[in-house]
C-alpha cells in the first residue's frame, strides 16, 4: 500500500503557487545546470573543456529573455517568470551589494554603457549581418562558445579570420576588410533589401560601406573594458 504524504501549505500560499513555484524551480535547472557530456567540439573551437558555469549562466539568462521577448512562445510566459523571480532576488539586495562587493559596484555602470539595445541587437539588416559573421568568428577562433546556436556556415568560410589577431582598435582595419568581404558574399540580397527598406536611390554596395564600417567601430568601442 502506498504511502501518501500530505500537503503543507505553510505561509498560506496556495497550491497553485506552490506548483508554479515547483515549474520555475524545474525550469531554471533545466535552463542552469551543466549538462554532463556537454557539445562536442567543433572545427576551429579550442578544446580546452566545455563552458564554464558563469558561460553558461550568462548563456541562460539570454536565452530567456530571448524567449519571454517572443510572447508567441507556449514557454514565454515562464520565462518571463523566472526573470521577475531573478530581478527580484537582485534587487533586494542591490544596495548591499553596491556597498560590499566592488566588481559588482564598478560593473555596473560599465555594462549599461555597453550593452545598449542599438549596439548589441540592431534593427538594420546591414548590422545584423555584421553580428552574424562576427558570432561565427568568434565561434570558429574559439573565443566564444554558445551551445545554444549552431553555426550557419561551415569553419572553412572563415579561414583568412583564423590567422589574424583578436579584434581590438589596433587590429581593426585588417578585420573589417574581411569581415566586409564575408558579409557580401553570405547576403547577396541585402544592398535591394536595404533599398526597399529606407527608400534608397540604388541597391549598391558602395553605399553602405562607411555604415558597415561605422557600426564595427562602436562594436570594437563598446567591448573594450
């Protein structure tokens, strides 16, 4: 005969909130907790181990408010549970933090700066096309991991990257010279695109160098600590 345990509902939370509360708790281990085994590695990626647990937190977080932003989602709801239940968790102790922890005080501030909407999520097809190579760069050279996304184009696409130095003010020139060739050869479509978006006289690609270039320069600004 099988034994039944009874249900508390101690604090007067109903059980609704207790089953909700259950479904956020599932939730962020699933989304949080490093998977054994982890992804294999890929061409170009250093094999050095899988993500760290602060990757992969951060990882996480992104991928829900990725989520909870697509109300289209059955999920997006939850998602945007777990970050209210974050947020909160946060800023109960901000103040307490700010006072005790120094990197959290200094990072702060920095971090507004950098993570602007306009920089890091571009509504221009011209920018997003730039992140998208970027990513893969990245991801090929090893510097970034995301077992999240899987690459579009295959490492080979991305050889003459592989032999340059890390994206800094002082290596700039040299990467938006292949990083421009990249993105034209990857987006055939976009200069008519680009026309019927902002009602330009012809679909050309010379016109929209200098914004390319621009836009990699305020990326390579936004990053430097």
């Amino acid at each position: 005969m099988k034994r039944t345990s009874s249900i508390h509902t101690g604090g007067g939370a109903s059980l609704d909130q207790q089953r909700s509360e259950r479904k956020i708790r599932q939730a962020t281990e699933k989304f949080f907790t490093k998977k054994k085994g982890g992804v294999p590695p890929k061409a170009g990626v250093s094999e050095k181990g899988h993500p760290s647990d602060a990757e992969l937190l951060i990882l996480g977080i992104k991928r829900l408010v990725a989520l909870a932003l697509n109300t289209k989602e059955p999920a997006s709801r939850l998602a945007g549970k777990i970050l209210a239940h974050v947020d909160a968790l946060i800023a109960a102790d901000r103040e307490k933090l700010c006072e005790a922890n120094e990197a959290y005080r200094l990072e702060r501030p920095k971090l507004g700066k950098a993570l602007r909407n306009d920089v890091w999520f571009p509504k221009s097809p011209l920018y997003m096309a730039l992140h998208r190579e970027l990513w893969h760069c990245r991801f090929y050279r090893g510097e970034h991991q995301d077992p999240l996304v899987k690459p579009k184009w295959g490492a080979e696409e991305y050889e003459c990257i592989m032999k340059l130095p890390p994206l800094s003010p002082e290596s700039l020139t040299r990467w938006e010279k292949e990083l421009w060739k990249l993105v034209k050869k990857h987006n055939p479509n976009l200069p008519a695109e680009l026309q019927r978006r902002y009602k330009r006289v012809e679909p050309r690609w010379s016109k929209n160098r200098k914004e390319f270039n621009q836009h990699l320069h305020t990326l390579v600004e936004a990053s430097v600590p």
